[in-house]
C-alpha cells in the first residue's frame, strides 16, 4: 500500500502549537493536517507563515464544510478555490466527513446521514461530483454520531457501501470507532475489521468527553485513552501500519505534553513494523 504521508502526524492549529511548531519543528512528526477553509484566501503575515509550513512540510487536508451528505447543490465556486490552493501548496491529499452540515445555510455541526439505500446513492454522486471538479480522489472518515435517523441498514454497510459506489478512499477515524460502540452498542473490533483496509489513506486518534457509562462525546480535548489506543492495535493487526494523525482541537497543552502522545503514535507504529519485518524474514 502506498500512503500520501507517512509516520505519526498532527493538526496544525493557529495559537502556541503554531508558534511552536514554527520555532522548533519536532523531527518525530511525520506531517500536519489543516481544515481548508481555515487557509483558503489567507493573505498577510499569517498566509506567509502558512507558506513556509507548506514549503518545507508534508500537508493533508480534512474539510469541515463540503457537506457531502446535504440537499443543496455543492459550492463548486469553493470546489474550483480548493483545486487551486492544493496546487499552490502541493497538497494531494484530501478528505472530508461522510456527514452533512448544511441546510440553507451552515449548521456548524457535523449530522449523521440517514443509513439508507438513497443516501447511499444520493452521497455517492456527490464524492464523485466531487472528485471529478478537484481531479483527483478524496477520502471520507467515519463519523461519530449520536442518533441515527431513519436508519435502514447497519452503520458498518452504509459507509461500505459509500466508499464502493462512490470509489473514493478511507480516512478511518479510530476514536470514532470507539465512540459509537459505546453509544450504540456495537463491538468495535469487528466494525473496523470490516472496514476496507486497502482504501484507507491515513488514520485520525483523539481524545473525547464521557458524559455519562454510556454516553461519551467525541470532543478531541482531551488525552487519548486506554481502550482507544488499545483500538489502534487491533487496526494495525488488521490492516498494517499506516499513518495516523492525532486530532487535538481545544485544552491544547504546550507541545511537551503533546509530542507525549505522538511518541505514542510512532511507538505503536514502530512495533508493528518490526514485528511485520520479523514475519517476513521467519518465512523467507
């Protein structure tokens, strides 16, 4: 499999973790990931200091606002700005939510799509819409959700079904995993065995809330736990390594404590690596 990037990477967000960043760039991080629309049209002392991280590093880009799943035609003035600012910066690497987020205007949420034959259908044209005005294949990650509208299929069949019809790729989302199994009650570890592993680009990890035993709310503000990383395993065991990213958007702690948890990330990563390359040369 050959992925865009590679190693352990991290969301690159405006404040001390940019200052940081640009002060002392850490050789343990791989690649960063930024939200286009974040960047896209930024001028000014901010745009160059965007430049220089674009020049000299590897960047992804995850969209928060395409709104894929969503009845209003899809902004292709904004598809056309994207194509153009992934060929100034290089990026070829793109992904966004398999989730919709507007309705006559921006809902500033990311909402589960209905898990039916015609959202199937009706998503699916809009990856290949898409994917035909940009040029190039997107990703799309598994979402968490909190209801499920509607449903006439299972979680696990709905987005297979998606990344089939559509022929797009797999940003596979881990604590989301995690997240819905406790929600909705499902085994994660059987859900992300029967993802598409030869689809997926690169992997997100992150922390979230528990409001309640069985409730737990994916907040990317806190630090990574046990069962999720210990989901990071069983998907490495799976599929084999691939890169991973770690998603921290709010409650950023100074980038020691940070770079604790992309250690992690490489640690994991770097285990099964050797004990692929074990494998291999036991059976040679």
């Amino acid at each position: 499999m050959t992925y865009p990037v590679h190693g352990a990477g991290l969301g690159l967000r405006r404040g001390h973790l940019m200052d940081s960043l640009e002060a002392q760039y850490p050789a343990q991080v791989g690649f960063l990931e930024v939200a286009p629309e974040n960047w896209v049209g930024v001028g000014g002392r901010l745009g160059k200091r965007f430049r220089g991280f674009t020049e000299a590093r590897t960047l992804v880009c995850h969209g928060l606002s395409l709104n894929l799943g969503g009845f209003s035609p899809l902004d292709e003035a904004f598809l056309k700005r994207l194509k153009q600012f992934f060929h100034t910066h290089q990026i070829t690497c793109y992904s966004e939510h398999l989730s919709y987020c507007g309705d006559e205007g921006h809902l500033y949420d990311l909402m589960p799509i209905p898990f039916t034959e015609d959202a199937i259908k009706h998503v699916s044209a809009r990856i290949r819409q898409t994917q035909d005005i940009l040029e190039q294949r997107i990703a799309v990650e598994n979402v968490s959700y909190y209801a499920a509208p509607g449903q006439e299929m299972s979680e696990i069949d709905f987005i297979n079904a998606v990344i089939d019809e559509a022929d797009c790729d797999l940003l596979i989302d881990v604590n989301n995993i995690y997240v819905n199994s406790v929600n909705h009650g499902y085994d994660a570890d059987a859900f992300l065995k029967a993802l598409p592993g030869e689809r997926i680009i690169y992997g997100h990890i992150a922390g979230h809330h528990n409001e309640a035993e069985d409730l737990i709310v994916d907040t990317h503000g806190a630090d990574i736990v046990d069962p999720v990383w210990r989901l990071l395993h069983v998907a490495f065991e799976a599929f084999g390594v691939f890169p991973t990213l770690l998603e921290r958007d709010f409650n950023i702690p100074p980038l020691p404590s940070v770079l604790k948890e992309i250690n992690m990330i490489s640690d994991i990563q770097q285990q099964y690596d050797l004990n692929n390359t074990t494998a291999h040369t036991a059976h040679a």
